[in-house]
C-alpha cells in the first residue's frame, strides 16, 4: 500500500485475499491444457504420444505446475505410466511443495474431515452428502467448505440440484493415499449408507414406468463408485439396499453392461448363501435385462434363468409370479414362439384368481 502509484506489484497466495483487483488462478481447460503440454514438449526437446497428452491432462485436471513437473520426470528420463503415480506420493516433489504444508496445517480440524470426505467423491459431492460422511453438523461442514475453497482446495459447482462441490483429481489422490485405512472403511461404509437413503424413494416406485431421474443423472458416477466398492469389498446387504432404487433407472437409461455385470456377482453370491429371494430377484433381472437385449444368445440365457426362477417360484408371493410368467411369454414373443405365449399368458391370468 506504500508504493508509489506508477508501481505495479502482484501478489500471488494460495489463501483468497481481498485486493483491489484478484485474478483467480484456475486448472487450464482441455485444449488450453493440450496447448501447454505441446509447448513444454518443445521446450524440453523431448516427445510423447496423443494418448500420453491425454493421460497427463486426466491425471493432473489441467494443473499447470503438475504437467511441468511431470514432462520434467519424463525429461530425466521416465515414461508417463511411471510418472503419473509419482506425483501423488507423499515425498514426491510436487506434494511436498503444493499439499502437504497446508494439507498438515489443517490436521485434527473439522476441514481436514469434510477435505477426507470430499475425496471419497469421484467427482461433485452435495453438503449434506459430506456432512454424513464426515460426521459433522452442517454448519461445520459449511465453514470448512468455505475454508476450503480459500486453499482452493476444492471448487463449488451449481447443479439442478443445488451446490455441490469437488477437487481436482491430483488433489483427491494425494488425500486418499495419506488418509489411513481403517478411517478410509469407516467413512466408505458411511459413504454407502448415504446413497442407500438417497435413493430408498426409487424403490417404492414402478421400476418399469417411466419416472424423473435426473437426480441420479448427476450423481451417477458417484453411484457406479458405491456398487463396485460394495461388490469388491462383499457388502452383499448394502448392494442389494442400492440395487433396489437402481432397477428402474438403469433399466430406462439402458445400463446394460451394468445390469449384468453387478446382477451376476448378486446371483453368485446369493446362491452361494442359499438366499431364495435375491437369487430368484437376480435371475429374474437378468432374463429381463438379456430378453431386451434381443439376440439369439441373450434369449437362450434368459430362458435359462427364467427356468431356473420358475422352479422356485414357491419362495414367493401369487404378485411376483404373475411377473414371472408373463414375463416368460414375453420373451417367447420376442422369439416369435407365439405358440407359448399363450399358455404363459394363462398361467399368469391364473395368478389373480
């Protein structure tokens, strides 16, 4: 403030200050990022592929000084698939002069918490979402939140759903790999009890009609990230909790692969623990999913799983096996068997008497 008007000073600082003119430094877009890679390609003589280029951007989120430090490794000699992982350890370089200060100087406060939590997100997490993760009130969750986003730790975001917030991929790996593993559990499990609220009003709707899912539109990455971490940790009680708001979105948005990858391990595991009901639930989904599918291999698959669900239909109620059956004659009817259709038709009507 003492300079004399002709001078010009620019202060730069990681911590949100209030000056007479801020410029907010942010991660560079895809194609600026592109651009900036080319350049310090060239100017450290060295070459690497599209693909490379393409890593480098996903790895760092478009973060000027991590590209540098990463073409710089590849300078000395390493290759991208080596360099990439190195930049989030703990002693790299990068860390050391970008993260770790600050990330340290926030241990045992309620941000690093909410920052703990945040990463469990892959990409937007809402605060409510983060308040239950972390187990904070909301008004803790709130002015960490905006603590924060002073280290520009993470960035708000405003969706149909309202705020949200997430951090750069460099940012949430480095937090991942210092955050212990039993602490990691804890939160996940929380993390998964959160999305099975979430989503518990899906179940109670007519997973064949048609219903409003943008909500899950914007978190479905964040969804997928539950199942697989509930089907690769055997939490076979919360996928099935998940599955049951999820029949009906992934059926309308046509989630094939999905479908039958997770209701696959769901029968498996299920037969495994001689479960009736889910198992006869998972050969029913499959068939449905494999029947409108409509090859000649995904009708003979779904024949086999309907046969296999008809022949322990007595687990269940007179509802569920109309739906067996008329979802029998269905697939028949796909097939052009119109001679088996009716009988199935029969059989269901039967159902109601």
């Amino acid at each position: 403030f003492e300079l004399p008007t002709s001078v010009i000073a620019i202060v730069t600082s990681r911590t949100h200050i209030t000056l007479d003119a801020v410029i907010p430094l942010t991660a560079l877009s895809k194609p600026e990022s592109t651009a900036f890679i080319a350049h310090q390609v060239s100017l450290k003589v060295i070459a690497i592929t599209p693909q490379a280029t393409e890593q480098l951007y996903q790895h760092t989120g478009g973060v000027p000084a991590a590209m540098v430090y990463a073409l710089g490794q590849v300078a000395a000699g390493y290759n991208i698939p080596q360099v990439l992982p190195r930049i989030t350890l703990q002693a790299s370089d990068y860390c050391k002069y970008y993260l770790k200060g600050t990330v340290d100087s926030l241990a045992d406060r309620p941000a690093h918490r909410v920052l703990n939590a945040l990463a469990l997100f892959s990409s937007v997490a809402y605060a409510t979402a983060i308040s239950e993760v972390a187990e904070l009130t909301e008004s803790d969750v709130s002015e960490s939140l905006a603590q924060l986003q002073q280290f520009a730790f993470i960035h708000p975001t405003t969706t149909q759903n309202g705020l949200s917030f997430s951090m750069l991929p460099l940012t949430r790996e480095y937090i991942l790999s210092q955050l212990p593993a039993n602490k990691e559990q804890s939160a996940r499990i929380r993390w998964s009890r959160w999305y099975q609220h979430w989503l518990a009003s899906y179940r109670k709707l007519n997973w064949r009609e048609w219903h409003d899912y943008s909500p899950i539109d914007d978190c479905w990455e964040h969804v997928q990230s539950v199942v697989e971490w509930c089907i690769a940790t055997d939490r076979y009680q919360d996928f099935g909790e998940l599955w049951q708001g999820l029949r009906g979105y992934t059926h309308l948005r046509g989630y094939w692969h999905e479908r039958l990858t997770w209701l696959e391990w769901w029968l498996k595991v299920a037969q495994q623990k001689q479960d009736a009901l889910c198992t006869i639930q998972a050969l029913r989904d499959l068939s449905w999913s494999l029947t409108l599918m409509g090859g000649p291999e995904q009708f003979a698959q779904a024949k086999r799983y309907l046969d296999q669900a008809w022949d322990q239909r007595h687990h269940t109620g007179f509802a569920f096996q109309q739906d067996l059956a008329t979802e029998i004659a269905v697939l028949y009817l796909f097939q052009n068997h119109c001679t088996q259709v009716r009988p199935w038709l029969t059989t269901a009507h039967k159902q109601l008497a």
